[in-house]
C-alpha cells in the first residue's frame, strides 16, 4: 500500500543515494 507519506521517503532516499 503506497501512501504519499511512502512517496515522499522514497524521493528523500533517492536523493540521500544520488
């Protein structure tokens, strides 16, 4: 179950590995 709390880790992990 995807929530926009979820989106919003996903992009802050995204950005912490670039």
């Amino acid at each position: 179950m995807k929530t926009p709390f979820n989106a919003l880790l996903e992009a802050s992990l995204l950005r912490d590995a670039a």
